[in-house]
C-alpha cells in the first residue's frame, strides 16, 4: 500500500512539473517569416501586436510563386476591419474581419509536447529553453506553437483551419512594447 502511495505521489509531483500553457507579453515587435504552403505564398514582415486591443500590423514583402509584392496590413479585431495598403500602387482595400482573433501566445486549451534547447546547450549564452504546445482552438482550429521558456516569447506559432488552410509563422528580433502607439492608426489612403 505505502508503494503505491508513494508511486501516485511522485506520478502527481512529475505532472505538477510539467510547463503548462502561458501568456505572452501582450504587446511586442518582432520580425517573422510566414509561409502558407496551401496558397503558394512566403512573406516577411515586421510586425507589431496588441493583444489586449486584438490588433496586428505587418509591413510584408510578399512572394507569391515568382511575383513580389509589398503591403501594409492592419489587422483591427477590435472593430472587426482588416485595412490592406499595396505599398507599389497605394491602393488601400478595406474588409470585414471574419475569422477570430489568434493570440500568439499558447492558448489554456493548449497541450505540452516537451521541451528542448535552441542552438549549442553545450556552450554558455549560446542556447535558450523552449517548449511546444499544441491543440485545438474552441472553433475547432488546429494549432502549435513554440516558445521561450520561462518567459513565453513566441518562437514559432501555426494553425490549420477549413478556412485559411496551414499557416505557419516563425518570429525572431522580438522587443517588449510597441514603439510608436501610432502604428495601430488605419493608413491616410485607407480612410
């Protein structure tokens, strides 16, 4: 009985240690990489994100199998409208948001995959910890993410939806704040 006790105690212990889901910083900078397999489509940008007002802006090179285009694009969940300036012809189209707001954080639902170390865990300052979820949005949406550990900076974040296909974005040169608050302001040729 004391052994079974004890095996139940440090099963409880061992699940009680693993990482669970977490918040990132709600508002940050950061360049990334998407990709969009399903649409022929590969973009860098660098974006801004608010997640306590649901809102995103990206300035994007896009490559659409060979052609290259540039947008700034403002994503106001908030409101419910997605503002989409062409850079090359300053043409601005402006649409209703109908899919959700996706934070980049991991959401609750989120399940804990493991962990790992990026670049040389052998050699000091050289390396960070991070930690993969995956799950299912309540909308059914599949999703992943990776991030740094213990802070919660997204790594990597993707998902899948009937809708939107597999989206996979990968983030780097991260800053905490948002620089100019101005940025979430619609573009003059949008308005």
């Amino acid at each position: 009985m004391q052994s079974l006790l004890l095996v139940l105690l440090l099963g409880v212990t061992a699940y009680a240690q693993l990482p669970r889901p977490c918040t990132s910083p709600p508002q940050w900078e950061a360049r990334m990489f998407t990709e969009d397999n399903s649409k022929n489509f590969t973009g860098f940008a660098k974006g801004s994100y608010d997640e306590t007002q649901r809102r995103f802006r990206e300035i994007e090179e896009v490559v659409f199998g060979s052609d290259k285009e540039y947008f700034d694009v403002l994503y106001l969940h908030n409101v419910g409208k997605e503002y989409r300036l062409n850079l090359k012809t300053r043409k601005c189209n402006v649409t209703n948001l109908m899919r959700p707001f996706r934070p980049f954080g991991i959401p609750p639902e989120g399940q804990f995959d493991g962990s790992a170390t990026v670049g040389a865990s052998g050699v000091p300052n050289e390396f960070m910890a991070v930690n993969n979820f995956h799950g299912n949005f309540s909308d059914g949406a599949h999703f992943f993410g990776t991030v740094t550990s213990p802070d919660c900076f997204p790594i990597t974040s993707g998902f899948y939806s009937e809708d939107s296909g597999f989206v996979h974005r990968t983030f780097f040169d991260l800053n905490v704040g948002i620089a100019d608050p101005n940025v979430f302001i619609p573009p003059s040729e949008c308005l």
